[in-house]
C-alpha cells in the first residue's frame, strides 16, 4: 500500500509529460500500409479459397452431367412391320381391354418383330434392337389398334451394344451404326424406362425407380424415428434432465455416437435388427431403423444447441403468466427452435441418404428387380445402387451409374430445399 | 377463496386483511443466504416499492412471491408465504394458478416474438378465460388500454410484439399480465431499460393500475419509488432493514442505514 501511494506522484508526472502521438511519422504511414495489406491479403486469400471450392463442385457437376445425361436417353431404330402380313392372331378389341399384353406375348408379336429386324435390318437384325423391342411394339398397338391390318414404321430401342457404338463409339458395331445413321434409321430419345424401371443385367434395360423408391421408403422411417426421437431427447435433455454425472455422461455418450463409422452401426444393425429381432433381410425398414441410429445423435446435438440459443427470458415471460413447463416447451422453445433443430435435421438425413456402407450390410446390395412393395419387402438404395453399378464390367454401366448419381443428387437437392423452405417458413412467423 | 384466517382473526372493524403476507422468509442459493428473516405484507390499492442497493436480494424477494424461484435449482425458500391467506409454498397450492394471479413484469421488456395480438391472448387462453373469438378479442383490448397501449397499436395488432419500441414492449408485456387478470402483479426494475419519456409513461400507468391490483415494484431510482408507491421497503445486503409509509421513509426513516441510502451515501 504504502508503496503505491509512494509511486502516484511519479506515474502521474509521467501521464502529464506525455508528448501528444504524431500520427504522421514515417513509422505510422508503414503501419497503415502493412494494414492495409494484410486486408487485401486475406481478402485475396478468402476469394480464392471460395472459387477453389467453387470450381471443384463445377468439375464434378459438369462431369456427372456430360457422363449421365447421356444415361437418361436411349437409341431407336426405325422398324417398318407388316401386321396385314404378319398375320398376328388378336383382334384389335382385344387390345383394349385389359389382358392386351398376355394376349399380343401369346400371338407371337416378338416372333413378328424379330423377323421385320430379319428383314429390315438383314441377318444381324435381331441383334441391333433390343430383346424389350416388341414390347413397345405392343404398346403402340395398344395406343392404336387399327395399326394391325396395315403397316407402319415403329421407332424401337436398339440393343445394347448398338446403344454404346452410337454414343461413345470404339465398338466392333461402330461401321454398322453409321451404315444406319447415314440411313436415317436412328434417332435418339428419352428413355422413360430409366424412371419407371428397377435393377436389370442389360443396361439399356435398367431403372432407377427400383432404388430411388427403396431410398425415399427407407429416408421416411429414417425421418419418422429420428426425428421426434431425437426433438424429444434434446428437448428433455436441455429442459427437463438434472444436471448431474448421470447426464454428462449421456451427452458424452451421444457426442461419440455422432462420430461413429458408419459401418458399425450397419453392423449394429446386421446383429440386432436381423440376427435378434429377425426382421426381413434388405428391406427399407431395416435399412431405415439403421440409418435413424445414425442421424438421430446429429439431431440431438444439433436440438440441444438450438433450444440452449432461445433466450431464458421467454421461458420467464411463459412462466410468469402461469404456462406450464409443457406449455412453455411446446408453444415457445420448439417453435423457436425449430429452424436450428431443421437444419440439424437437413445435415443428418443428407448424410443418411448418401450413406453405403451401413446398407449393405443389412442386405439392401441384393440384386432386385423390381421396384419395392412396401417397408418389408426386399429393397435396395440410390448409393448401394450407384456402388453397384459402377462396379459392372460391361461398358453401358458408366452412362448409367453417373445418371444415377444425378438422380441421387436431384434427390438430395430436393430434399434440402423443403427443409429450407420448412425452415425460412417457421422463422417468418415471427 | 372461502378459508379462514386462522392467525389473522378479521374483527368487524378491523382494516382488510393483507393481499399477501410474508413471515420470516430466508432464501438460500446453494449454501449462500440471500435473503434473511424478511416480514412484509403487501396491501390490495397499495404500491409496495423495494428499494436498497443491487445485490441486496430485492428481485429475489420479490420471485419468491409468485414462485418464480423454483426455476432456479439452486435456490431454496424457507418461511411462509401466503395469498389471501393460502399457504403458496404448500403441496395444495398449484404454481401455474399462482402465477396466473400473482403476474409479473421482468426488468427487460420480454415479448414473445408473435404478434401483439398473440402475446396478449396466450395468458387467456392457455387458462381458459375467452370462450369465444370475440371475448378474446375484447380481453386483448381491454388489457392493451389499460396498458396505455391500445391507440398505438390498434391498427397494427398482427405485427410481431418486438417490433414495438422498447417502452411500448415494456407496457406490452403490462399488457399480457394483466390480461389474465391477476390480483398482484410484481414488477421487477420495469423501467430500468427505458427513456425517462417511457418511464413516465408506466409510472403514469402504476398509479392507474393501483385501484385494482396489489402492486410491488423494485427500484433503483429513488425518486421512483418516492412518485409512485405508498408503502416502502428497504432491503440491505438480504435484510429487510425498514418498512413504512413511503412518506415517513423518505422524510423521516428510523433507521441510519435507510437515511444514508436515501441520502445517496451509497448504492
Ligand atoms: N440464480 C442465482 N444463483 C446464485 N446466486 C444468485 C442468483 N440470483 C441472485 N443471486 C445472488 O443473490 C443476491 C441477491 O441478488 P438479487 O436478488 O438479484 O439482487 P437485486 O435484485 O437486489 O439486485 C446477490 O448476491 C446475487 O449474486
Ligand atoms: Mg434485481
């Protein structure tokens, strides 16, 4: 004390002797300008940085879209049929009731078209148009029934391997399908089948409804459990729960679940769901409780941040005008977290969609042809579908894998963007 | 309603008996004692002013009145605390009903981010008191005028409440109180956030207020609590140091410790 009663005077001199700052020195001016550098240094930085990633996502859509727009298209050849001379054995009324498809397979329409390919196209006919070629024939003559005591000119898909020689070339076909196109016998069209079909051998012939189908029935019991599951546990955890050992060691336990990999909880998965509760192999279900184990910690973390941000003073405000604490929790913290506890949300179903490893250890990489029934029946998912095929040796595949990738990030867009939209909506209430 | 008042004998001709009475009230927070053996009784057509240095326990004090401190797990309310002569801090008693008559205004305005409209009608009805849309409607303006509030906002009832200036939210937040009609309503600092124009609006507002509830505001500002309350209370360091007519406080207080606050000795 008596010491700094001793200094006072001194420090006060000092204060008093201080000779006023000279903004203008020579060293002041270098310090403006090392300021300003640095700025302009970071902001060059920063740019770059943001065009960087940028340009990566340019690369990998341009790539995904040049490689798998071409699998959303199919090849057609013009194939004119005689039916007055074919002789097929159905009456066009016949083709307007239902049964028209059983009744045109046992007419012998594929005979029929098989040999207008003979003689149209000549010996190697059969083996440029597709073995599904007489059934869009059918179709046709469903659609127009008085075709059947004329002739006409069909456009049918080709085979695979004249679908590969007209898009990509460096094929044995290649001669051929310029013979063809300098014929103007080839056209290039939508290939509706790609949307409505499922997993097949023939690449021409696959779907990617089968899997997109399986995706969307295994993110809605994905979303269904999660959800209010993990709402519910951060809402308890940050509103009702004590603190104590008992919850910190709960929020640990939910931290690392968050950072488990993925492969473990299909293994989880594989033991308890399959193996315990004996629940249906590959089905959306199982792949749904699965991927739930996995997104709901995202949920809980990202719940709790949100409903910690809504200000204590509203829960006062609630309080104090006689709410009860569910009143409180459920007309002011969920809605005001809401938009937080959305993005979470957004963050984890992204990375369940996108999820492989876990699926196919439940079973969802089974080669199935047809599009899922239900929640129990076999299934498999975009990702699985996209590992797949990108793992077949024949070369029709890669259009194909890379426009199911397309399919899967049209998906996951669409899926963010209501989440977005969910969210702008509840934080304009306000 | 209809309970007896078995320690305070109504005779005949004896004044009303208090709104709400506290004996002997310590509030602990964890093991630190903030308030010490508090008295006090709180008088319908009365404005009960708190008033001592921050820290001394007046917001605390005034939360154990309508059981806002069970919020805070560490914190611990010993005494007796009645309304109308019912125990509040007896198993018999529900919070959620005491806090619907014993309303309170926080010292930060606190509307909820709805519109005017909704910040006003959600006491009512979480509790039932509007059956019909056009009762609540009336309920909503009744209240914003009490609140001084309607011809401000009677054009603008859909706006968010938080769009409102800071002393319009305050007297919002009046508003949404005193729409459950309450028989006390605390006030904790209302105006410490506010301009003196605002404050001069809810002090106006206090003595308007004052023929039909039971009010206790805490203050800093002295001269607040000389303009607008009859009865004072000065709180030291967790003890209630001295309670009286707030004329006799402000002339002629008994204690030193009172006249030294008074006199702006500290604070
Ligand atoms: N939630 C709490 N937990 C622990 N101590 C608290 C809490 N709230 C207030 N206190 C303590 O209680 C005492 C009284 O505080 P308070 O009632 O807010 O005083 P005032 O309103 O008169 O300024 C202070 O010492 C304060 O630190
Ligand atoms: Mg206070």
């Amino acid at each position: 004390m008596t010491g700094m009663v001793a200094q006072m005077p001194d420090r006060d001199r000092k204060v008093a002797e201080r000779v006023p700052t000279d903004w203008k020195t020579g060293a002041m001016q270098t310090r403006i300008r090392r300021r300003y550098a640095a700025e302009r240094r970071f902001r060059f930085m920063g740019l770059a940085a943001v065009v960087l990633s940028a340009a990566f996502l340019a690369f990998l859509l341009v790539t995904m879209l040049a490689q798998g727009l071409r699998g959303f298209t199919e090849t057609r050849l013009a194939l004119p049929i005689d039916f007055a001379a074919a002789g097929l054995e159905v009456t066009p009324a016949q083709l307007e009731q239902r049964g028209a498809d059983a009744a045109l397979a046992s007419a012998g329409l594929e005979r029929v078209v098989d040999n207008a390919a003979v003689a149209a196209f000549g010996p190697d006919g059969m083996d440029l148009i597709s073995d599904t070629a007489w059934i869009r024939v059918g179709e046709r003559l469903k659609a127009d029934p008085g075709l059947l005591g004329g002739q006409a000119v069909i456009a049918v898909p080709a085979s695979a391997g004249v679908d590969l020689a007209a898009k990509s070339g460096d094929t044995p076909l290649d001669a051929r399908v310029a013979e063809l196109r300098a014929q103007n016998r080839l056209t290039t069209g939508f290939a509706w089948g790609f949307l409505t079909g499922a997993d097949s051998t023939d690449p021409t012939r696959v779907g990617i409804w089968g899997a997109l189908k399986g995706s969307i029935l295994t993110m809605v019991v994905t979303l269904l459990l999660a959800f209010p599951i993990g709402v519910l546990s951060a809402v308890y955890l940050e509103e009702y729960a004590p603190r104590n050992r008992w919850t910190d060691l709960i929020e640990v336990s939910i931290n690392n679940l968050a950072a488990v990999p993925s492969i473990i909880f299909g293994l989880l998965g594989l033991a308890v769901f399959l193996a315990t509760f004996q629940m249906p192999r590959s089905a959306a279900l199982v792949g749904g409780l699965t991927l739930a184990l996995m997104t709901m910690p995202v949920i809980v973390i990202a719940g709790r941040n949100a409903v910690k941000a809504v200000p204590p003073s509203i829960r006062d405000a609630a309080l104090g005008i006689g709410a009860s604490r569910v009143q409180v929790v459920f007309h002011h913290v969920i809605p005001l977290a809401l938009p937080g506890i959305l993005t979470g949300t957004i963050i984890g179903m992204a990375r369940a969609l996108g999820e492989t490893a876990p699926l196919l250890m439940i079973g969802m990489r089974a080669f199935i042809a047809g599009p899922p029934g239900g929640f129990t029946s076999p299934a498999t998912a975009l990702p699985v579908q996209v590992f797949l095929w990108s793992d077949e040796v024949s070369r029709g595949f890669v259009e194909k894998t890379s426009a199911a990738i397309i399919v899967l990030l049209v998906f996951l867009l669409a899926m963010n963007g209501l989440a977005i939209y969910l969210r702008n909506k509840f934080e304009q209430r306000w | 309603m209809t309970q007896v008042h078995i320690d305070t004998p109504v005779q005949p001709d004896a004044p009303a008996p208090h709104k709400m009475t506290a004996r002997n009230v310590d509030v602990f927070y964890g093991s630190k004692q903030a308030i010490k053996d508090v008295s006090i009784d709180v008088d319908m057509d009365r404005v009960t002013a708190f008033i001592g240095p921050s820290g001394c326990g007046k917001s605390t004090f005034l939360r154990t009145l309508n059981r806002m401190n069970d919020t805070v797990s560490s914190a611990r309310v010993t005494g007796d605390i009645r309304l109308d002569g019912d125990d509040i801090y007896s198993p018999q008693m529900d919070v959620v009903q005491l806090r619907a008559r014993v309303g309170m205004v926080f010292q930060k305005p606190n509307p909820f981010p709805k519109s005017i409209y909704e910040n006003v009608a959600y006491g009512p009805r979480i509790h039932g008191l509007a059956a019909a849309r056009g009762e609540m409607d009336e309920i909503v303006e009744g209240s914003l005028k009490r609140a001084g509030l309607w011809e401000e906002v009677k054009d603008r009832l859909s706006d968010s409440g938080t769009a409102l200036s800071g002393g319009q939210q305050q007297r919002l937040c009046i508003a949404r109180a005193i729409a459950v009609d309450p028989e006390v309503i605390l006030m904790d600092e209302p105006c410490s956030a506010l301009d003196p124009i605002a404050t001069a609006k809810i002090e106006e507002l206090i003595h308007e207020l004052r023929g039909r509830y039971a009010i206790v505001i805490v203050t800093h500002n002295m001269q607040q609590a000389a303009r607008v309350s009859q009865r004072t209370a000065f709180f030291h360091l967790g003890t209630l140091v001295e309670y009286g007519e707030t004329s006799e406080i402000f002339t002629n207080p008994r204690e030193v410790r009172t006249k030294d606050y008074i006199t702006g000795r500290y604070g």
